[in-house]
C-alpha cells in the first residue's frame, strides 16, 4: 500500500486489495481515518456487486476505486433525512462517472437504474454504495469499478459485460479519465444536500418508457418504467395498471431477462445488454 497526501485529500494506493470498500472500511474503523480519504488498486481480488454479487477486477484493466466521505450526523434533523441524502448518492456517482468519462473520451454512455452505466449495451462500470457508523460520524463509502480495457471476462458474464477500450482511446485517457471521476464524485459529494444532478440522470437514463421485469427471484414482476422522481426513486407502470414506486433493490430490462432465461444465450449469435461493482 501506498499513501499519498494530495493538497487536499490523502489517497491510498494498492496493488492488490481484496476490495477497495473493505480497506476503506479497516482504515475508519481500525486505523482512525477521520478526513475524507480516495482508495485506489490496480487489481481487486474479491471486489463487491450490490446483493452479494463479485466485480471482475482483473490488474491493471480498470479503475477500483472507493470515496469515503464522512457525515457528522448531528448536522442532521433524524436519521430519515440523514438516510435520505445517503440513498441520493448513488445516483450523484452515476452522473459523476458519466460526466467523468465524458470530458476525457466521446462515447455514448447511458444509466442504468439504479447504479450501472452502459456502453453499446453492455455494462462498463458498477457503483455500490454502503455506510459505516463510527463514532459521531457516518461513514458513505462510494465504490466505482469501470472497465476500460477488460477483454477476457468470464463465462457467464461476456455476453453482458463490456469495456471502453471498444472505442478507441488514447493511452493517457485511462489515467485523466479516473482523475475527471475522482474530481466530479468528489464536487457531488461536497454538494450532497443539492439535487441537482437528477435532470442529467434522467437524461442519461436507459429504462425510462422500457419495459422491466422487478421483485424477487421468487415473485417477479413486470410493468413499464414511466418516470425518475426527485428522490432518484423509479415509477414503474405494471401490468395490471398500477402504479408502484422502487426506491431500493434492483430491476432487469425485459431484453436481459430473455438473455437469461436462454439455455445459451450465444446460441443465435446476437446479442447485447448488464456484471456488479466495486
């Protein structure tokens, strides 16, 4: 591990972590991390999707990198607004990630509901956001992993998952565009009560007015996505005509669904479309 203080905040740099969150958690919690902090790996060997998913991090073919940003929760009201602002920060890194990408590179990038961006199609990169209380303090921990030239992805994620690298790149973009989403998380955290990044959101959104399959692995259902809130929560139209509001867990468009439900989803030989982060 590497720790570099920068004229405003200290980054760590692993060559290899099991997850960038993990190591942002032990230095909270163990090594008495009380400032903002940027942990970085070149390689994660156990890196975390949202519901226990993994996050293929191969050395050296992404950005792994985790924001921890602490909250003194006596400048909030109760614990429904603290956690009010803390359920908008995913969406707050989606836009950051996008605008991040978009400054180094030309590429037509889209969001997926709730923290996935896509390119073609396919997913280049995953957020997980998770909290930590410690102290008088509550710990966000943003955890982005973007592909930018992962090629041999595993079985059962190569249909879904893709890279940057499929438009062309010069070299020093890698290293710009993880300083552009460093930069970009970074003025979205510091403006964490504002809400104005849910009209880009919603521009960049790929779900609006598609059809989605949502629920549990025991009781799906299906419905058509009609709008964002203010609050980043997904309105979705079911079937049956009623309306129901998702503002946690996780949906699937009905084209992935397909996909998945194939007994090979190579078969016909065209294909497209969603792996996990951090």
């Amino acid at each position: 591990m590497k720790k570099i203080d920068s004229s405003e905040y200290t980054h760590y740099e692993f060559d290899t972590v099991d997850s960038t969150n993990l190591a942002a958690k032990w230095h909270i919690t163990e090594n008495g991390l009380d400032e903002p902090a940027i942990f970085f790996a070149h390689e994660q060997t156990a890196g975390r999707g949202r519901l226990g998913r993994t996050f293929y991090s191969p050395k050296d073919t992404g950005i792994y990198m985790t924001l921890a940003w602490p909250i003194d929760v006596n400048c909030y009201g109760s614990y429904t607004e603290l956690y009010t602002n803390a359920v908008r920060v995913t969406g707050k890194a989606a836009v950051a990630v996008v605008r991040g990408i978009e400054s180094v590179v030309n590429v037509p990038l889209s969001i997926k509901w709730v923290n996935d961006i896509y390119l073609d199609g396919r997913k280049i990169c995953g957020i997980l956001t998770e909290s930590v209380p410690f102290g008088d303090k509550l710990w966000l921990l943003v955890g982005i992993g973007v592909n930018l030239d992962t090629v041999d992805f595993p079985e059962e994620i190569a249909w879904k998952a893709g890279s940057l690298s499929y438009h062309e790149m010069r070299p020093e973009a890698k290293e710009w565009i993880r300083e552009a989403i460093e930069r970009e998380l970074i003025d979205e955290m510091i403006r964490l009560d504002e809400n104005d990044y849910i009209d880009m959101y919603r521009e960049y959104s790929c779900v609006l007015h598609e059809r989605v399959v949502f629920g549990t692995e025991e009781e799906k259902e299906t419905g058509t996505a009609i709008s964002i809130d203010d609050k980043g929560a997904l309105l979705v139209r079911k079937d049956d005509g009623t309306e129901v509001r998702l503002s946690t867990g996780e949906i699937t468009l009905s084209l992935e669904e397909e996909l998945l439900a194939a007994e090979d989803p190579f078969a016909d030989g065209e294909f497209d479309e969603d792996e996990d982060e951090e």
